[in-house]
C-alpha cells in the first residue's frame, strides 16, 4: 500500500539500529500512520534502555519530558516557549541535552546539542528523535506546521537520508556539530493557540507523533 511504501525507508532504518545492538526488533504489521507511531515509540524505549549507560547518566525520564512540555504550553508566543524549554534543560543539566536558538534577520536556527560524551549511529538516531521531538512541540504549540528550510542532523555521514528527509519533510544535511532546524524567523511571533485541554491526547504519542 502507499502507506506502507511511505513508511518503509523509516521501518529499516530503526530495525537496522537494533539489529547493530543486538536488541531483538519488533516485527510489526504497519500500514498506517498510529501503527508506526507505536512501533516507533517501542524502538525508541529500546534504545534508550540499551544506551542508557554509555554517558554515565539517565535520560530525561518521562514526567521530567511532561513538565517541560507543559511549561511551554504556558508561554504566549514560539519564541517564549522555546525560551522556557531552554531553561527547563538547563536545570536538569547535563541529561537534558543544551538547546538553543541564534535569530538573525534572515533566520531563526534552534539547535540541540545531546552533550554525548561519544556518538554513534543509534545515539544520533536517539538525538535525531530529539530534535524531531522539538519540532513536534513547537508545531503543536501554534497549531501549524513549522516553516522549516533545513534540518541539521548531526555529525554522522548516514547512507539512510531518505527516511529523514520523510521525517522532517524539508532538506536533511548531515556533517554539522549539533542538531539543527533552520526557519523564517517571522514564525517566532506566532502565538501559543493550545490549551491544557489538548495535552492528554498529545502527549500519548510524543515525541512519535
């Protein structure tokens, strides 16, 4: 089926990652879009069990994602709310990552930097999810998709951009330091439309929405 085809390059890519880590992979029938989210969210919990030792410190946990994401929902513009997610990182330091935002009239970039101590391709794909869970926020945040016009994915050359460039729909560059959305930075302005009524239905599938 075409939702098949479509996800198909994103199936193997994350199959591949636990392959390499010798965690048994989810063989899971997926045709549309909830039955990937699943999947991809299982993945995701399995990498981050299998990696969760490697820099010597826990991930954010769940609740720790919660509240950040609810202090964002506070906020009266994409600017404020990216702001508020900076600060909220800061405080968990270093197992939050260090996002950031450098405006300019021509561009806004956000940028995450996982603070790994090594990088490895399940590691970026891990940060990849990271910087793919920002976007999900921000998009929810002003009920709009983000104007993006380039996503920064690291410091890996991957043989596997097809499946980002799925992912993000926008050009995908790999080799760059940290983890990267470009956008017109008019978009800062846009206003937080969400309520604390829209979170529950969220939530439950962020960051694989």
């Amino acid at each position: 089926s075409v939702q098949r085809a479509t996800f198909a390059p994103l199936v193997q890519l994350l199959q591949r990652e636990l392959d390499g880590l010798g965690v048994a992979s989810p063989q899971p029938q997926i045709d549309n879009l909830a039955q990937f989210t699943g999947f991809y969210l299982q993945v995701v919990q399995l990498l981050e069990a299998q990696l969760a030792g490697a820099d010597e410190r826990q991930p954010m946990s769940r609740a720790e994602v919660e509240l950040m994401c609810r202090s964002a929902l506070s906020a009266q513009t994409l600017a404020e709310a990216i702001g508020l997610c900076e600060r909220f990182c800061a405080m968990l330091y270093p197992r939050a990552g260090r996002p950031g935002l450098h405006i300019d009239p021509a561009r806004a970039v956000f940028s995450l930097d996982s603070l790994r101590a090594q990088t490895t391709t399940a590691t970026s794909l891990l940060d990849i999810t990271g910087l793919f869970a920002f976007q999900q926020l921000f998009q929810w945040l002003v009920g709009a998709e983000l104007p993006l016009r380039q996503v920064g994915i690291g410091a890996i050359a991957r043989d596997d951009v097809m499946a980002f460039l799925k992912l993000f729909r926008a050009p995908v560059l790999a080799g760059g330091k940290h983890y990267t959305l470009e956008f017109d930075p008019q978009a800062l302005a846009l206003p937080v439309v969400r309520t604390q009524a829209d979170f529950a239905a969220f939530f439950e599938v962020f960051p694989c929405g």
